[in-house]
C-alpha cells in the first residue's frame, strides 16, 4: 500500500493527485484511520502539521495533521472514515474483570502505562519556551504562583502543591498528598498547562471523553480511560470513595448517584460519577469534564494522561485509607 508521512521516506506516485478527506486531531487517529483506508486498498498521504515529543501540541488551532487520498478515491474514503467513527462512538465498553470472572486487577492498566513512560524525557524545548515566559503573564494565565525565592511556578495539582522550576528543569512536590514526585505524566501534564492554559473560564458544562474532537476514536483500546480500576476499588465500598475523594479535596454535588467535583488543575474541573450496582445493573464509573478543557489542555494524549494522574492519586488516596 502505499502511504506516506510527509516527513518521513515513503513517497506517493507522483502522477496521482490527492486532496483533503480528514482533517486528523492526533497520531493515534491519523493510525486508526489510515490502517482502515488501507485495506480497502486506498493510498494514504498523512500530512503531518509539525513534530514535537510528544504530539503536536502547538497545532491545535488547524488539527495535527490532514489524510489525503487519490481523488478518484476519496468520496468512498469519507465514507469508510464516516463508517468508522459510527463504529467507535457505539462500541460498548469493556466489561469490568469482576463481571468476566477474572481476578481483581485495580490498577493493572495505569502500572502498564507506567512502564512504558518509564523512560519517556520531557521535550527539552518545552523548557525552554517556559525559561523565555513572563513568569506573571503565566501566573496569571494559568491561575499559578510564581515563586521568585524558589524561581519556579507553584501548581496545585489536586490538594497538592507541585513546584515547576523551569531553569533546573526540574518538577517536586512542594506540599501535600499524594506524592507526585517522580511520574513522566506529572511533568508532561504540568508544563503544558503552564504553556496552554487559556484566560478562560469554566463553563459549568459536563462533557464526555467522545464529546471531545476525536475523543472517539481516541479513547478506545489502550487508550480507554481506566474507569474498571475505580469500580474495582469502590464496588461496595462507599464510605471509602467518599473518604478518597475528600483526601484530593473531591466535593460532594448532588448530579448523579455518587459524584464529586474536583480541582485537578487551577482552570481544570473533573466531575467522578459512581453508580452502586443494584439488582439490575452492575456498577458504573465516568469522568466528566468541562467543555473548556480543550482551551487549557489542547491533545487527547494530554487529557489521557490527566486522567491517569487522577485516578492514581484517587486509588493510592483509598490504598492509605485502607491501610489505617
């Protein structure tokens, strides 16, 4: 088949003319999309917009990229991407593993994502941008502090203090639990909010993970957010979740079964909502966000790894609840 990346060592024929069929949100799509083209025997060009570490966060404005196909072929290209994204917004999700039968596993998702951003680096130029910032048009921005003594910027993340020192290039736990020291995603996440994050307020108005620009197609398989670690962990357990969400400042609210509002961020708000199994429906766990996440945290992979974050502090949050 043949496809190519505009930066990569692949080349279309020349003599075939392609045009725009989908403007792409993220790698992770642009690979979705791409290997279903491909077997319907459809050449692919991804124009990618601009590289960076991790995805191309600076590109927001015009999407990540662009699939082109011949175009002869590209009304049944729209048509299959079309079929597609039908598919994945009905897919059910998966069963939790007491439902199948098989062992608890709380947890097993987010150490299988560990491991592998284990060795991940944060892009360096992600410092850079921040040494060259006004450390009070960031501030202020952002919701943060910037701490002259300590020459770095105080981020609270959920109930704790993290400190971003953009000339050490270096992030530590400043105050408070849990303990974020040490985690790729913490960095990631923390960095890019204080380069992104919009003077904007929130709107009080809940989303799903598929209500984002390609949430769809992204939050599925290995990314599907890891909601069967918190059903695991709470199944029953009320008075424990309640005890877990106060612990990372969680606010009860009245929306749906068991929920609670929480502050990850300065401008970031996630509403966690519980269903109790009953007699006839097995538990339920969603993470909601506010509709203006996108305006502080502008990728799917960073909202993923958010969502990673949280629910990790939420689970080590009942882990020190359970051992007292």
């Amino acid at each position: 088949m043949k496809r190519c990346w505009e930066r990569g060592t692949r080349l279309a024929e020349p003599e075939m003319e392609y045009v725009n069929v989908h403007t792409l949100a993220d790698r992770f799509e642009a690979d979705v999309i791409t290997d279903a083209l491909e077997q319907e025997g459809i050449p692919v060009i991804v124009r990618q917009f601009m590289d960076t570490a991790y995805s191309n966060i600076f590109v927001h404005q015009k999407g990540w990229g662009r699939i082109m196909v011949p175009k002869e072929q590209a009304d049944l290209a729209r048509e299959i991407i079309a079929e597609l994204s039908a598919i994945e917004e009905n897919t059910p999700p998966p069963a939790t593993a007491e439902l199948r039968g098989e062992p608890d596993n709380s947890g097993g998702q987010l150490d299988r994502i560990a491991e592998q951003l284990g060795g991940l680096q944060v892009e360096p130029r992600l410092w850079e941008t921040l040494r060259q910032a006004d450390p009070r048009e960031v501030a202020a921005r952002t919701l943060t502090q910037f701490d002259p003594e300590r020459n770095g910027y105080v981020v609270t993340l959920l109930n704790t203090a993290v400190l971003c020192r953009p000339q050490t290039e270096e992030m530590e736990v400043a105050g408070g639990p849990p303990d974020f020291s040490g985690d790729f995603q913490i960095a990631l996440v923390v960095l890019h909010y204080l380069l992104q994050a919009g003077n904007k307020l929130r709107a009080d108005k809940w989303i799903s993970e598929k209500d984002l620009p390609g949430g769809s197609l992204f939050f599925t398989a290995a990314h599907a957010l890891p909601m069967d670690s918190l059903i695991a962990a709470f199944d029953g357990r009320p008075d424990l979740l309640d005890g877990a969400a106060q612990r990372l400042g969680g606010e009860r609210t009245d929306t749906a079964g068991i929920s609670y509002r929480f502050q990850v961020l300065p401008r970031i708000p996630f509403l966690l909502i519980f269903w109790e199994r009953d007699e006839e429906f097995a538990p339920s766990c969603h993470l909601l966000f506010d509709e203006t996440i996108f305006a502080h945290l502008r990728t799917l992979d960073l909202i993923w790894a958010l969502v990673n974050i949280f629910v990790r502090a939420l689970l080590d949050a009942a882990a020190s609840l359970s051992t007292k």
